[in-house]
C-alpha cells in the first residue's frame, strides 16, 4: 500500500457523498434535528470505528488466507485494478452494478431512519448507536471493504477503512446542515463522472505499473 491508496480510499469516500446524502441522508437529518452538535459527531465516529474494524477484518482474513508473497502482491493489486475499474464505471453510471443491493437494502433503511431521533442518550449510547449504524448494508461500504481486502494486510485495510471513513464524514455531518444548493452539487451526475472517470484512470497507471516490468 502506498499513499495513493489512502488518497483513492478517501476519494472514494468523497465521491460517495451523493450516494450516502440519499441512502443515509434521512437519518443524518434526523440525528441533526433531534440531537446536539457533539453528538452528530460522536454518532459518526462510530459509523467510522466500524469502517475501520471491518477494513481490518477483511484485510487480516485475506492475510490468512494468501500469506504475503511477491505472487500475491501481484495477483491482488490486479484484482484492486479490476475493482477500481468496476467502481469508476459505478460512479459514472455507465454500468450501476450495487443498484440492486442499494433496493434491497432500502427497507432496513427506512426502518432505522424512524429510528434515529431516539439516538439522544449519554456518548456511549450515541457512539454505539453510531457503530450499529456502520454495519447496516450498503453498497458502497461494501465496494471500499473490497479495495481494503485486496491490500491483504489487517492494518493496511483498517487504515484504507479509515481514509474511506474520512471522506464520508462531511457528507454525513453536515447531512442535517447542507444547503440545497451545496446537496445538488454533491449528487449531481457531473461531480460522480468526474469522481468515477479518475478511478478508472488511476486503474490504468496501475495496470501499466504491473505490465511495464515485462517489457
């Protein structure tokens, strides 16, 4: 893993804010309505901690499964290539692959977005509830653990986690406090084509790094 990587996860956490401001939108508005400041962070912060939990979970059972090895390094940063190519044309809209796991996700989301204003008890509660939060289906959550699985590592996939965590943040805070004007730009086609269009390309350059030794 390399600091290209963390900048990837993050972009793809940034990218991300149209899809989380519609799959999530509701109860980070709810939570922003009904409770404190500190505790729309404190609920975040354990979304986050949960990212990051499950980023070392898929790392460290990848690690189990393919100890590290010149051949693995390989073979997993040319499945990394193919999913940031899956990804990028997610992003676009040129092929919506996690649309059908986003519908079938919809109704636990309804449920637990009548659920979010009750969210108001002592930080443990909040953190906790935050944390619940993190492991509820999503689509796009499940695209980042697949980038943070191929990095074949516990810690490197807690701290890809991490980064993808950090560029959701703005979007799920200030979920409650965006303008209409500030949400529109965020889930405009434009902003997502762009988003997508470089991770397709920072495919690319991977690809070529892995070929180039052959020629």
């Amino acid at each position: 893993m390399n600091n290209v990587d963390i900048v990837t996860a993050f972009i793809m956490g940034l990218a991300g804010a149209g899809h989380c401001l519609a799959m999530c939108g509701g109860i980070a508005s709810a939570i922003g309505v009904q409770t404190r400041w500190s505790n729309i962070v404190l609920y975040n912060v354990g979304r986050m901690a949960s990212y990051v939990l499950l980023g070392a979970i898929v790392g460290g059972a990848v690690a189990l499964i393919a100890p590290d090895s010149p051949h693995t390094t390989k073979v997993l940063r040319w499945l990394a290539v193919l999913f940031l190519l899956a990804l990028g044309l997610y992003f676009t809209g040129w092929w919506p692959i996690l649309n059908k796991l986003e519908q079938a996700a919809k109704p636990l989301w309804n449920r637990v977005k009548g659920l979010a204003p009750a969210q108001t008890g002592g930080r443990l509660t909040v953190f906790l509830a935050g944390a619940v939060w993190g492991w509820l289906p999503c689509g796009l959550v499940y695209s980042a653990l697949s980038y943070a699985a191929v990095s074949g590592d516990a810690l490197q996939g807690g701290l890809l986690m991490a980064a993808f965590a950090i560029g959701t943040f703005p979007a799920m805070v200030g979920a409650g406090y965006f303008s209409q004007a500030m949400r529109s730009i965020l889930q405009a086609q434009g902003f997502r084509l762009a988003i997508g269009v470089l991770l397709m390309i920072y495919a690319l350059w991977t690809a070529l790094t892995l070929i180039r030794p052959h020629f």
